[in-house]
C-alpha cells in the first residue's frame, strides 16, 4: 500500500475544506477495494449539525461512485498532531469494510501512524445485529 500517496491526497483534499466556523480544515483519501482513491473535506454549514467531516464526504462520494468495500482512509487534520476520526465517522468507515481497515492518521506524508478498526471502534454496532 502506498500510504504517502494515500496521504497527499488527504492533504490535496484538506485543502478544499469549507470551515469559516471552526478554522480546522481536515482531509480524507479513502482506498476502495477497487483500487479506486476518493478524496474528502470538512463542510461546515451556520447552522453546525449540517457540518459534514472530511472522511464521510470521502466515503459517500465512493459509495456513491458504485464503490463498495473500503480499504483504507488517511486523515490529515492539524499538522502538529494525529487528528481521529470523530465517533460518526467511525460508525460509517465500520459500514464498509471489516477489522482490517487501516486508518492511517497523518501529519505530513513522513509523519503518519497506521491503526485498525479493532482499535478505532471496538465493539462496533454492525449490520449482524440486524440480521443483514
Ligand atoms: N472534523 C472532520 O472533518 N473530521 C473529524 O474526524 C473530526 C472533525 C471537522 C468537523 C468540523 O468541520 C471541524 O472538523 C471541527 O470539528
């Protein structure tokens, strides 16, 4: 896997984040099974709950495309530390793949750590649990 591709799209999508609220901008690359890179940033809107984040406008554009397994998302938000992805986001990567998702958390293409879904949302409510 090459994850500074994967994180330089991340960072070329961070770019594009709509924040005039927060001022954090963040950016998602998510891999699909396909091979297929989907770029992602934050929207935030005056009324907050509408915000979508980085990693969920990522993924929706995939699935959206007919992509439907993910491999792995790459999440650039502050430069100086890992940013993680909020707990709807963890919900929703956790929809589209299993355990071994990796989620590579970065702050330039040199400075990244790689987690999975074991770590980011253990226990994860699934759609098992409604008989799919
Ligand atoms: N944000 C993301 O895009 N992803 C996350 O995982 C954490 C939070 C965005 C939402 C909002 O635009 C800003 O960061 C501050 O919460």
């Amino acid at each position: 896997m090459d994850y500074k591709k994967l994180i330089n799209v991340a960072l070329d999508y961070r770019n594009r984040a709509y924040s005039p609220y927060s001022n954090f901008k963040v950016g998602a690359a998510v891999l699909f099974e396909s091979g297929k890179i989907y770029g992602g940033c934050n929207v935030e809107n005056a009324s907050f709950g509408a915000t979508n984040c980085a990693e969920r406008t990522a993924i929706f554009r995939g699935i959206s495309e007919g992509e439907t397994t993910i491999k792995s998302i790459a999440i650039v938000g502050s430069l100086n530390e890992y940013t993680y992805p909020c707990g709807i986001c963890r919900q929703v990567i956790s929809e589209f793949g299993d355990e071994s998702i990796e989620v590579i958390l970065a702050k330039s293409e040199d400075d990244y750590i790689i987690k999975d879904m074991r770590e980011v949302l253990p226990g994860a409510f699934k759609k098992e649990a409604l008989g799919k």
